[in-house]
C-alpha cells in the first residue's frame, strides 16, 4: 500500500516540525482497517482525516482514533511525552469517510462541533466511548445513516434538545456511564427503528414526562443504576412494543397507578433495589402479558388483594423486602406461574388458601420467613 505509508509519512512529519498547534488530530494513533485485517496503524497530525491518509475508498471499511490505556506501549508514551491529543473534533474534521465503522475511545476528546462528522454515507456504527465528552450538541449526529451509535464512558452532562433528530436509521443507542442527570420532554423522540436505549449509570433523578415519545419499535430501555425517586404517570409515552425495562437500583419509594401506561407489551420488568414500600392493585396497567417482575430488595410490607392478578407471569420475584402480611386472594388467576420468590421476608402466617390460587405446579421459595401456615 505504497499510497497509504506516504500519506502516513506526511502527516506524522507536522508532528516532528511543530507544525501541530490548532490541529485537530495532534500526534494522535488512527488504525485503518479492511474487515478483519489492519492496514495500517499510525500516529497522524492532521485537521481533515481523509486528506492526511489519502486513503483509496476499497482500502478500508472501519477505522479506530485513540488506543487503549493500560498497554506497556501506551504507558511509555505517556511517560516520555509522546501522547497524543484530541480534545476538539472540529467541523469537517471527519467527512467523506467510505467506511461502515468509526471507533474514537480513551482520547481527551472534550467537544464534537455540528458537521465534524459529515458525508459518511455508509457508516452503520459509531462508538465514541471512553473519552471526556460534556455535552452532546444539536447538529453532530443529526441526519446520519448509523444503526448504532455508542456514547457511554464519557462525562456527559447535557444532550442538547433535538440532538437525534433525523436519525432514522438508529437502531441501538447507549449512553450509560455519564452524568446525566435529568431526561427532558423530547429527550429521544420520533426514530422509527430505535430498538435498544441504554441510560444505566448516570446521575439521573428527573424523567420527564414524554421524555420516550414516538418510538414505535423500541423493545429494551435500561434505566437502572441511576437516582430516580419518581417517574410520572405516563413517563413511558406510546411505547406499543417495549419488551424490557429495567429500574433496579434507584430510589424509587411508590408508582402513579398507570406508570407503564401505553407499554402494554411488556414482558421483562425488573424494579429491584430501590425503595418501594407499597404496591397497589392496577400498578401494572394493562400489561398482562408481562413474564418476569422483578421486585426484590425494597420495603414492601403487605400485599394486598388483586395486586398481581390475571397476568401471565412466569416468574415473580419478591424476596428480600419486609413483607409482613398477604392477603388471601393477592395472587389469583396467575396460569403460567412457575415460580414465586417470597424469601428474606417477614411472614410470620399464611393462609393456605393462598397457595390454593396459586398452580400446583409452581415451586414457592419461602425460605428465611417464619413459615407459620394459619390453620
């Protein structure tokens, strides 16, 4: 590849004449790759990527900015001063690129302008994880064709209203492991084929409502490890084909009656960990499809009539709370039960008719209760 190494040459060359101020790539590693095989890996200083390689469009299909920390070599160039910087991707600084992948991870990269990433016409995933990323700004990924896109790993304060817009071709999003702390109206809206939002780990504690609207195939939303005390009554919006959502590990104390309102397809709900105290009969809307709940480690004293009635739940886990008193017919007409977790609580009687509603082929661990039967 006698083009490449040229091109290589020429801009590695800026770094050694201290031509590199206000450069966007400065001395910083780019590994070009076709398929499984790595054409090239260099440290470049540039503004524009494509001019500085030079690359034939049939040379490459992904490329990857940055390195990963912790190798011997990467330590000696910290060491002797030969790291290299990427801490604004400038506008245009990524255009015209003929690949299907773009990875930017463990840089200083702060601050992506509107139209860095412009003219990428084939590019299916982009991964820019593990960097010092503060704010996602409309006009940066607005419009691309990518089915994947990966921004966890940042310090990511603020997503600029319409951030998204236009992508409608994205079908994963995460954004985990940032610091986030609040989920605006219109936070990911109108993206017909978005499947999976990942939101786990940030500092989260306000979701708005209609902060999820008209995302008509969205299947999976992690919203776990986070600070969420209350979500509104119709927090989810229209979400006609959520298959899995995950709360565990917040701070959650009670739920609005119709908090899964409009996800009427859920089938995996997991709100474990948090601090609920009580549950009500209807808590779970009209989705009695649901297969897996997860309510374990929280506060729950008593379960009352109704509460989980007429569903089709397969599983249903309430171990781990402080459970004290259930009522007689708090689990009826459950078809396909096959297991209930009432472990590590604080039932000190039961009702046999309880266990006369539930199927006979159900296993019940009741393990650490008192496990006195009301005769």
């Amino acid at each position: 590849m006698p083009l490449i190494s040229i091109s290589f040459f020429i801009c590695v060359s800026l770094s050694f004449s201290g031509a590199t101020t206000g450069l966007t790539f400065n001395n910083i590693k780019v590994i070009v790759s076709n398929g499984q095989l790595e054409v090239a890996s260099k440290r470049i200083s540039c503004n524009n990527l494509l001019e500085g390689l030079q690359i034939s469009e049939t040379d490459y299909d992904s490329i990857q900015i940055g390195e990963y920390i912790g190798t011997k070599q990467t330590d000696l160039d910290k060491i002797n001063g030969n790291s290299g910087t990427l801490s604004v991707l400038h506008k245009q600084s990524l255009t015209g690129l003929n690949l299907s992948s773009l990875r930017i991870s463990y840089t200083d990269l702060e601050q992506i302008e509107p139209e860095a990433i412009k003219d990428v016409i084939k590019l299916k995933k982009l991964a820019i994880e593990q960097n010092l990323l503060k704010e996602v700004k409309k006009g940066v990924f607005n419009g691309l064709p990518i089915l994947t896109l990966l921004l966890s790993s940042n310090e990511i304060q603020v997503v600029e209203p319409g951030s998204f817009e236009g992508m409608s071709e994205l079908i994963i999003i995460r954004l985990a492991y940032n610091k986030l702390t609040e989920l605006t109206k219109n936070f990911l809206s109108n993206l017909p084929k978005l499947q999976l939002v990942d939101l786990s780990w940030n500092n989260i504690d306000k979701i708005e409502n209609g902060a999820f609207e008209n995302l008509p195939d969205l299947k999976v939303l992690f919203l776990e490890r986070n600070w969420i005390k209350e979500v509104g009554d119709r927090f989810l919006g229209h979400l006609p084909n959520l298959r899995e959502l995950s709360l565990s590990f917040n701070k959650m104390q009670e739920f609005h009656s119709n908090f899964v309102t409009g996800t009427n397809n859920l089938r995996h709900l997991y709100i474990d960990n948090n601090e609920i105290t009580e549950v009500s009969p209807g808590f779970l809307g009209n989705n009695h499809n649901l297969e897996f709940l997860d309510m374990s480690f929280n506060n729950i004293k008593e379960i009352n009539n109704g509460t989980f009635s007429n569903f089709n739940i397969i599983e249903l886990d309430l171990s781990h709370n402080l459970i004290q008193h259930i009522e007689r017919r708090a689990f009826t007409n459950l078809p396909k039960l096959n297991m209930l977790i009432l472990s590590y609580n604080n039932v000190d009687k039961l009702d046999p008719a309880i266990l006369s509603e539930i199927p006979a082929n159900a296993t019940i661990n009741f393990r650490k209760n008192i496990d006195v039967l009301d005769r």
